[in-house]
C-alpha cells in the first residue's frame, strides 16, 4: 500500500466513523417529532423528583433585604419570596404550577435516573427551593457572555439568545439553583407549551427560576402605559398562587405595603447558609409571630 | 518506526473522531457531566493539554531567556509540540459549550445590539489569552524556523521570547482562575495560579523527554527539571490536602512517586525507563485535572469520555508526526532520527554574551521598546473603552478584573508591531496582496460580529389581545396622520413598543437591560437616514434589535408607528411628557 | 498572620535566602532547597495562621518569592534581569492570588501590588548594583512585607 493510498483510506474511515458518531442525522426529520406529552406525565415526573432522597439544607438567620447595591438599582423596587416554613407541608404543588406557568420540559430517562431534572423548584428535605435572586449573585459574575443579568428590580435575569452554555453560571452557584437543557425538548417530545407567553428555551441554554419574569412585566408595561408608579403590587408569581397553604408569599421588599413586607417584619427570616452572605432576595420564614 | 507510530496514532483518533462526533450531535448529555458543577471531561482535557502547549514554548522561551542553550532540534521540536497541543486544547472547550455557534459572545467587542461580554469573567480572559497565545506561537515558530536563513528573523527571535515568556505564564494563569475564582468550595485557593504553572510545566516537559526519547536523544538538564518539577507538584498537592482534606493518591503516586525512580540509573539511563516514567507523568497530570473538575467525584465515565481522551491524543500524534515529517528539513539531524545521540550543550560564549549592559540599552529592548508603548497605549484604550461600555450599560465591574486582559492585548499587538518590520522587508507584491486581503477579511469579521445575526424569537409568537390592531383608513404616504391616527396609533405603541422603545419613543433606560437585544434609540437623524419603508421593514421582519412583528400587526399599522416614532422624535421630550399627560386625562 | 508572626516569616525568609545559589549551580540542589523552603513555609503557615482566613492559601508562595527576592543580591551576574524576574514572581504571587481572593469578598490589596510593581520597575533602571543598593532593596523588601 503505498502513502497516497494509505492516506486515502485512513481519511475514509474518519468520515465513516464521524458519520457513525452521528448516526441520528440522516434520520432526522419530521418523523422523529413524537408525540407532546400529557399533563399526567408532568405530574408523575413532579413525583419521581420528590421522591428523590435529599437532606435538608442548613439554614441561617439572615435580616430582611433591603436595597440592592449593583449599579443603577431600583430604589422603588425589589421583588422577592418568603416561604412559611411553619405553614409549608411540602405537597409539591408549586413545582406544577412552575412547570405550567413556564413550560419547563420534562427530562429523559437517562437524565431522570441521573437526578437531572429540569424544575425550577425542587423539594430539598421537604423544603421548596428556587433560585433565591442573590443581590450579589456569584452567576452573574462568572457568566461570560453576559446572559446571566441583574434587572434594576432585584431579579437575577437570563437572556436565553445570548447564553452560549458555559455552564461557569451552574458551577458557580453553591447552592445549584440552576438548571442546564441537555435536551432538545421540543425535537425529543419532552416540552409542552403550556403558556404562551413564556419561550420554551432551546438545547444548550442554563435556565432558572424568573420569579415570573413574564408576569412582571405585562404589569409594569400596563402600570407604563397609564403613567402611574409601578410598584409591582398586582402581581403574583405561579408558586404562591399555588400553594395551598398560602406558605409562599410574594412581593416587593421596598414597598411598606407590600403583603411580603407586612407578613414578614413579623417573622424570622432564614436563608440557606452558603447563600447568606449574597443578600437573597427569595428567604424562609420560621417562627416569631 | 514513524509508521508504526502513525498507525497507532491513527487507531486511536479513529474511535475518537466518533466519540467526537456523537459529543458534538448529543451536546453536553453525551459525556459524564459532574452534577453539582455542570463541568466535565472536555474542561479537564483542555486544561490537560493547554499545560502540555505551555511547555513547548515555555521551555524554549525561557531556556532562551535565561541564556540556557538548547540545541535547536529540541526546541523547534517543542514548539511544533506547542502548536499541536494548542490546536487539540481549543477544540475542548469549544465542544464543551452547549451552544457552539454562540462563542464569540465572549469576546469583550460590543455588539450593535449593545451587549457586552461580561469582563469580570474568568473564561472572557481565557478567550483573550488563547486567542493572542496561540497567534504568537505561530509567529514564534515560524520566526524560529526563518531565523537560520535570515538574519532580520534571527534578530526578532529573542525579543518575541522575551515577549512570549510572561504571555505563556499569563495564559495559564488564567486557567487557573477558571478554578480559583468561583465559590466551588473544591476549587478554593489563592495558590492555584502557581500550582497550575508548575503542572503544566511538568507535563511539559514529560512530553518533551518523551519526544526527545522518540527522536533517540536525550537532554539531561530536562530530565533534572523534571524530577525537580515532580517535588514541587508533590508539595502543591499536600497543601492542597491541608488546605481542603481531599487528597488523590493515584495522583500522588503516578506524578510524584514514580519519577523517583529516575534516580535509580538503570531506569535513567534506558530509553523505554524514560518514556515510562514520562507516562506515568502524563497519566498523572491527566487523573489530577479530572478529579479537579469532578469534586463530587467521577461517575458514569463512559465510551465517550474514553473516547474524547483517545481523541485528544490522537489528533495530537497525527498532526504532530505530519508536521514533524514536513519539517524534517528544517529540524537538522534528520539522518540521526533514530539513533542513539546525547544532546550536546554548546559551549558557552566566553564574551559577547556577558558583556554588560547598562540599564534600558540590551539590544532587545532597543527592539521592544516601541512595540511595547504601542501595546500598552492600545491596551489602555481598549481598557477606557470598556470601561466607558461597562458604565453604560450599568454592569458591576471591579478593576481588578479588568488586569487580566492587558497582558494579552499589550503582547499582541506588540508582536504584531514588532513582525511588520521584517515582514514588510520580506514579502514581494504576493505576498503583500495575501496580507491586504487577510486584513480586509479580519475587518469584515469584526464588522459581521459587531453587526450581529438576525435573531427570532425563541419558541412561538407571543400572542396577546387586539392581533391585527389597524389604524383603519391610513392617509395615503404624502401627508402625515390625522388625529383619529394617532390617537390609535398611539395607543399601539404604548402597548407594544413603548416596554423598551419608552413612551417618548427615547428608550425605557430602566427597562431595556430586562429586555435582549437591547432596542436602538431613534433619534430624528437616524430616522431619516433609515427612510419610512426600510424602518416598516424592520418593525414586520425584525432586525438584530427587533423580533418581527408580521403577522402580530398590520403592514399599514407599522407604517403608521414609524410616522408616530417619527413625530415623537421631532417634539423635545419636554412636549412629549406634557402630551402623555394629556392624552391620560 | 498577626504581625509578629509575618515578621518571622519575613526573618525565614532572609534566612533561606542565605543557603540559595552558594557555589556551583546543579539544577538538583537548588531545586530540592527550594521545595525543601516551600515545604518549611507551608508547615509554617499551617502552625502559624488561623485556618479559617483565607489568605493564608498563597502565603507560602509568598514566602518563596520574597526569598527569592533576597536570594537575588548574591548572585554573581546578571543580577538586574534575576532581580526584577524575583520580584516579578512576587508581584504575580500577589496580583492573581489577590484576584482570586477578590471573588470570595477579601479586599485586593492594591497598596501592595503596586508597590512591588513600582519596586520592580525602577529596579530595571538599576545600574551596576552596590553593596549599598542591595541593603535599600532588601529595605524595600521587608518594608512592603511588613507594613503593605
């Protein structure tokens, strides 16, 4: 065999086994589209995901946030969470209405039985945890692209278009708030677009929790529209509209009158301890009524 | 014995390729992902062989620096290493990305659109140094390669050392703070910079000792170097266990322990002894960045992960031994290939050499000086730009983030000032028409990226109330809206543009960071150079800015909001705020 | 580290510096000296500093760096290039090990940094080095050490 040959045959059997490698391609197509999936399997998922062993996460005192310190913050505005550890059973029924509200996919098998799931809410010892919108938020500052951003209002934001999927965002979290689509979730059947206004974010992209993000901002652009000052007080995010036992509460820490601040000044607030130091803006309530 | 060598290289890029392929078809759910950082055996593998690039030119910059003389053949030997390393090592963390086609978001260029790469990134610094390392070690080695036949190339040599030195350590510091820079409680340490710098050191010159031992010589002064190195991976590793608990005794033993043994001569002094222990090194070095980048620890490796490694090693080999048989001119030895030979060390000068110099006068820095101020004053003001761009956009930033990036650009541009001289001298009309165009193709290249793609929404068109809103009976194009028009039209864009575009068509400035991409303001002068029927375009088809609105309202109602947009650019903001008060009462 | 305790780093530091490039240079001697002082510096910091403060991760390595600084004055030629290669070592012991702490809320110590950078410059414009400039630098040396 002689080099020119031998060359030939070498390049050959790379195309060959580049071609094996992606052996999906040339059967991709329409046809590979299966069917959307039923409501029923979300719930089931929801279920395999609580059932998963998980302790309980350390949590510590933490005071009630105030304003936030980035460049050009809202002085008016600062959307939260607080959740009543005492009125919290752990049903699971804010992370369906999650997955409702913002078309979050369901995941493989594979994934599945890798713990891979893709809610932004997750049960954590019988506690729900979400992304806690730190006000100085390790995400954002490993992000490179600049996807991963701080909105003048408090909420640690994604910008899925420019997101090139590092993953830096999902490592640099202490408390992996976030989520990472291995899958093409329309292509693989895994997605159903239960809400229209929300995207249902692409193969690649780090996804999370938006505090309603999409809910936020229909008000603000009514609130704009009228000329009056928005302060955020129509909305409510899917979780504690939800819950049944009205433990999540949602709404802005700067705004006295806010039901978050009135219910909260009453209370302890906690935070997952790793957490503590970056100014959450999503914290626990326990005890002192 | 080549063949042999390129067969076997080729056995192992084979699978590899088909490893990679599936990677890059499956995306990131192919290999074993750690679950608690996301990162997997592509970031090790880039780090892995990002050290083994280090080495080449790092041994020969700094041999050449520190007026250690190495024969020819075994820096050229290195370098070429170096470059090969370098192609594998970038393939890693492209592939790694779950979204490929989007990396050059992370060069810090602005876009049209107004965003910026996040500076205060680790991985914003790494681009910026790959990108400039890997330019100047092409230079470096074809400088090197020039230097025995023209004199002008010889006399750049060792001021592009001097320049790559720091670079090369620059570099991989940056990787390491990749790992030093997160809240990874696994990744903690100030000491990481210095660790990662003598690992890939190390591995370096494992690869050299290997190369040299395949080629059928030795160099005794590399070989102490890496016993010393081993020592000083040993003690970074038990810092590391005291600083953090964990500690990997496979790492310990196949990088540290093992190559004790070249202290026992008949491992020393035999060729398959120094290979072995050279492996060792290199396997070593390998486990050690895996269980770096998995803390919780490694599970599910698969065919893929085996794959990639086969991958890495084989495109290596492969590209290494092409090169290396094109070269063989220039490598001089080409007939003692396979022969045993030891590494002769030339005689030092006894003058010339040492002859002093006062301070500032060293023939090199006669040679950099200009170059340098140049690098530093493009540095400054790339550095101001980004400054300016940072505020504007409101982005939290601290200066020392912004250090990182100035070594790149000052010796980029600085190697490219200090080239031009003997490139200009060297090139004929060819030539100089090749350089035009390559210039002319980098400006398209950062004009496309500056301009952006046209970007659609992702998932479906949002749909809310009033679809098709119609300004009924607009006026033909010659005469402006009437009030009725208006008042619908107005009514539209507040709805629909106002989130971003603001209500007195003068962008929302609080809102528009919670919108991407950011919209363009549309001032009266913009307007006009655009025209009515390019801007209706951009309203129903979208443009890098804008999503399209086709099919979401009427062509007739988006010529009437650009008549809008351009009655609102006409008043003062002043009248505009009064007319909105107006128009709520 | 309270400021004793740096100041007998400081004091080790001279002292290994004293052993470094006597006689002929074997690359094997010099480098087991060196990694037997790194290996002393770790112990060192261990004994010395507080576990929980994060910056005793690079101290070591500072450790090093300023012994090789001292080492420097000793050396029979090319003592300028070593010189400013030393501090050099020091400065980026400093800078990227500051960065790196940055990240994790210690405040970089800019006072520092830019003061072995300036020591560093000016040592370029160093002429042929007397026994009197050695002695200001080592000055130098142990004032950032002690003082930054």
């Amino acid at each position: 065999m002689d080099r020119r040959e031998f060359i030939k045959w070498c390049s050959l059997l790379a195309v060959g086994s580049m071609l094996g490698g992606c052996r999906k391609l040339p059967f991709m197509g329409d046809a590979a589209k299966k069917d959307l999936p039923s409501l029923k399997m979300f719930e089931a998922e929801v279920r395999r995901a609580m059932s998963k062993p998980s302790h309980r996460m350390e949590l510590v005192r933490v005071p009630m946030p105030g304003r936030l310190k980035t460049l050009g913050a809202s002085l008016e505005n600062r959307f939260g969470m607080a959740i009543d550890l005492d009125a919290c059973d752990g049903c699971g029924k804010c992370i369906l209405a999650c997955i409702q509200e913002n078309n979050i996919p369901l995941v493989t098998e594979d994934e599945a039985a890798k713990g891979r799931f893709m809610h932004w809410i997750e049960m954590r010892g019988g506690v729900p945890f979400m992304c806690a919108h730190c006000g100085n938020a390790p995400c954002e500052r490993a992000c490179p692209t600049g996807a991963a951003n701080h909105t003048p209002d408090g909420l640690s934001a994604m910008m899925y278009k420019r997101c090139t999927g590092s993953r830096y965002c999902g490592a640099n979290c202490p408390e992996h708030a976030r989520k990472f689509n291995f899958n093409d979730a329309v292509q693989q059947g895994l997605s159903l677009k239960f809400n229209d206004k929300v995207p249902v974010r692409s193969k690649g992209v780090m996804e999370k929790c938006s505090l309603c993000l999409h809910r936020l901002q229909d008000d603000r652009l009514e609130v704009k529209t009228a000329g009056g000052v928005w302060r955020g007080r129509g909305v409510n995010t899917a979780c504690a509209e939800a819950c049944p036992k009205k433990a999540i509460v949602f709404g802005n820490w700067l705004d006295p009158d806010s039901p978050l601040v009135k219910v909260a000044r009453r209370r302890d607030l906690y935070a997952p301890a790793d957490l503590a130091g970056l100014d959450p803006s999503i914290v626990y309530m326990m005890g002192g009524k | 014995m080549v063949r042999i060598l390129f067969i076997v290289f080729l056995c192992l890029l084979v699978p590899g390729l088909a490893s990679m392929g599936y990677s890059l078809w499956q995306g990131p759910a192919a290999w074993s992902v750690d679950t608690g950082v996301f990162w997997g055996l592509p970031i090790s593998l880039f780090v892995f062989w990002i050290g083994l690039a280090h080495a080449g030119t790092l041994i020969s910059a700094i041999f050449l620096v520190l007026d250690v003389k190495m024969e020819r053949r075994t820096s050229i030997l290195a370098e070429l290493a170096t470059l090969c390393a370098l192609v594998v090592a970038v393939i890693f963390p492209l592939m790694h990305l779950g979204v490929i086609q989007n990396f050059y978001m992370v060069a810090p260029y602005m876009e049209s659109r107004g965003s910026m790469a996040n500076v205060c990134s680790p991985l914003v610094w790494d681009f910026c140094c790959i990108l400039a390392y890997g330019l100047l070690s092409v230079v470096y080695l074809v400088v090197h390669v020039l230097a025995d036949k023209s004199a002008v190339a010889a006399s750049i040599h060792r001021p592009l050392a001097w320049l790559l030195f720091p670079m090369v350590l620059w570099v991989h510091t940056i990787v390491s703070l990749d790992f030093a820079a997160t809240f990874v409680p696994a990744w903690r340490g100030a000491f990481f910079p210095i660790y990662f710098i003598v690992g890939a050191v190390f591995s370096g010159l494992a690869m050299v000792n290997i190369m040299l031992c395949a080629e059928g010589y030795r160099m005794r002064q590399l070989e102490k170097l890496m016993l010393v190195g081993s020592w000083f991976l040993g003690a970074f590793l038990l810092w590391d266990f005291a600083l953090k608990g964990n500690l990997s005794v496979t790492v310990l033993v196949f990088a540290v322990l093992l190559p004790q043994l070249m202290f026992v001569s008949a491992v020393r002094e035999s060729t398959l002894g120094r290979v072995l222990v050279s492996s060792s090194i290199i396997v070593g070095l390998l486990l050690e960045r895996v269980f770096l980048v998995f803390p919780s620890g490694v599970v599910g490796f698969g065919w893929v992960d085996l794959g990639l490694i086969c991958f890495g090693f084989g495109l290596f080999g492969v590209i290494f031994l092409v090169a290396r048989l094109k070269l063989s001119r220039v490598i001089e030895g080409e007939e003692v290939l396979m022969g045993e030979v030891e590494e002769t060390v030339p005689k030092r000068p006894a003058t010339g050499r040492f002859s002093y110099f006062a301070p500032l006068t060293t023939p090199e820095f006669r040679m950099l000086r200009f170059p340098l101020l140049l690098g530093i004053i493009a540095c400054t003001l790339f550095l101001v730009w980004v400054v300016g761009c940072l505020e504007e956009n409101g982005i939290a930033f601290s200066d020392a983030n912004l250090v990182p990036l100035t070594c790149p650009i000052i010796t980029t541009v600085a190697g490219i000032v200090l080239c031009l001289r003997p490139l200009v001298m060297h090139i004929g009309k060819v030539g100089g028409v090749v350089m035009v165009a390559l210039a002319a193709l980098l400006g398209v290249l950062a004009g496309m990226v500056y301009g952006g793609v046209t970007s659609v929404p992702s998932g479906a068109v949002v749909s809310s109330t009033g679809d098709m809103l119609d300004v009924g009976t607009l006026p033909d194009s010659t005469s402006t809206l009437d009030s009725v028009a208006i008042i619908r039209t107005k009514a539209v864009f507040e709805a629909r543009c106002a989130g971003c575009h603001g209500a007195d068509g003068r962008l929302n400035e609080k809102f528009v960071r919670e919108y991407y991409p950011v919209p363009q303001n549309l001032d009266i002068s913009r307007m006009d150079a655009l025209g009515e029927d390019s801007l209706v375009n951009v309203i129903l088809n979208g443009r890098t800015n804008m999503n399209p609105y086709a099919g979401r309202i009427s062509p007739q109602m988006a010529r009437g909001l650009v008549r809008y947009m351009r009655l609102l650019a006409e008043t003062p903001a002043a009248d505009n705020a009064a007319r909105n008060e107006g128009g709520d009462e | 580290m309270t400021p004793l305790m740096s100041s007998l780093a400081c004091v080790m530091a001279l002292a290994q510096a004293f052993f470094l490039w006597r006689g002929k240079m074997h690359i094997l001697k010099e480098g087991l000296l060196l990694f037997g002082f790194f290996c002393i510096s770790c112990v060192f910091t261990l004994l010395v500093g507080s576990p929980d403060d994060p910056q005793i991760e690079h101290y070591p390595l500072r450790m090093l760096a300023l012994c090789l600084c001292f080492s420097t004055t000793s050396l029979p030629r090319y003592r300028r290039r070593y010189l400013v290669m030393a501090q050099a070592f020091w400065l980026w012991v400093e800078l990227f090990g500051g960065i790196a702490l940055a990240y994790r809320g210690i405040e970089f110590a800019w006072a520092r940094s830019l003061a072995i950078f300036l020591l560093c410059c000016s040592s370029t414009l160093l002429s042929r080095i007397s026994k009197e400039m050695e002695f200001c630098l080592m000055v130098f040396w142990i004032a950032i050490w002690i003082l930054f």
